[in-house]
C-alpha cells in the first residue's frame, strides 16, 4: 500500500474519531454574564426612541435590561444567522444593558451521529475511485464491475458524491429552529409557532416579562 493510499484510508478514520470525541465531550458551562460597574449602575444611561413604549413604567435607576440574558437559540445551517444578528441588534437598542446570547440549536442525537458519518462515507467512497483496485485484493476480493463504472468517470463520481453528501449533511443538521428565551424561561418558538418572531413581537413579549417580573436585573424598582 502507497502513501496515497494510506492517507485515503487513514483520514476519514481520523475525521469519524475526532467528530465522535468531540460530539460525547462536555461543553465548559457558558460565562456569567457581565453586570456593568457599580458607579454606572448609579448612572441610567439615556434609553432610545425607539425602545418599549411603556409610558407608566420607568425605572427609578440603572438601565432597563441590566443583570436580564436572552438567549437566541437558532439552526446555523440554515442561514438564520442574519435574522439572529438583526434581532439581537434590536434587543439592545430596545433594552440597554441586557446579555445576549446566540447559540446553535442542535439536531436530535440520531441524526448528530449520521452527520458525522456522511464525511466517512465520502472520503471511502473517494479511497475506492482511486485506489479500489489494490485494495479489494488485499482483501481478497475481486474488484466488483460497479467499481469499474465509477472508474470510468471519475470526476463525475467524486463531484456528484462531493455534492450529495453535502447535501445531506446539511439536512441532517437543520432543525429549521429559532428558539427566544428570557432568563431560561421560553418566549418565542419557530418550532412551536412555524413562522420567525416579528421585532415588535419580540420586543414587547421581553417587556411584558421584564415588566412582570416586577424588578430591573440590578434590583431597581419599576413604577
């Protein structure tokens, strides 16, 4: 067996070792969020035009979203890293001083595992084109006549498995979600609704909740 060979054969086993590693390791817990300094607490920071019309409730001190964390979970391969971008824009206009947190929505654990097995299946596929005929004797096996097809057109062979999987991957990894929770506590489901939340939907559901809760993070009073 020659280098090409070895390497062929020895990538795809690397890549499926390391996505298994990486997929049953634990994640380190998420930073807590940052609270701003004392003596600007002390000091509310002037709230845009355009943030939630509330006209009876004002905080008495300190911005409106300090020491509150919204987290936006979405399907990053499914491009809803804009949309994601652009609400988390508002939010901060509309709420100065709250934690955002963008994170991927992952897949169910079944297809997680048959993503990671897709490049696999693609290098293999890409080990046979090249080098099929000394590797099915050194099993001994005859090289079967479909490997002589795929032979014949190699580059077609390799771009159409290229693009397939892909393909696949990617729909594997979707989950079409964008999921907007206040203080772990859930406010908006694409999942659940079918549609994505509307800014103005979105920024009076958070300060309905703010609201609600009676307090700002930092302990000022609403009124």
């Amino acid at each position: 067996m020659d280098r090409a060979q070895i390497i062929l054969l020895g990538l795809p086993l690397f890549l499926f070792c390391f996505d298994i590693l990486n997929l049953f390791t634990l994640r380190p817990p998420p930073p807590p969020p940052h609270k701003a300094p004392h003596h600007l607490q002390n000091k509310p920071p002037p709230l845009p035009k355009d943030s939630l019309a509330f006209p009876s409730q004002k905080p008495r001190d300190g911005a409106i979203g300090v020491g509150n964390t919204v987290k936006i979970s979405f399907c990053t391969s499914c491009s809803y890293k804009g949309t994601a971008v652009t609400m988390t824009k508002m939010i901060e206009s509309a709420f100065p001083g709250i934690d955002i947190v963008l994170s991927n929505y992952p897949p169910a654990l079944p297809k997680r595992v048959l993503s990671k097995l897709v490049p696999v299946v693609q290098f293999g596929m890409f080990g046979l084109v090249m080098g099929g005929e000394q590797l099915f004797p050194m099993v001994g096996m005859a090289p079967p006549p479909w490997l002589y097809s795929l032979r014949a057109n190699r580059f077609g062979t390799m771009a159409s498995t290229w693009l397939l999987g892909n393909a696949l991957q990617s729909f594997l990894q979707g989950t079409g979600a964008f999921e907007v929770s206040l203080n772990d506590e859930l406010i908006f489901s694409k999942l659940e609704e079918g549609r994505f939340p509307g800014e103005i939907d979105l920024r009076d559901a958070i300060g309905r909740k703010l609201v609600n809760s009676g307090i700002t993070g930092d302990g000022a009073l609403w009124t």
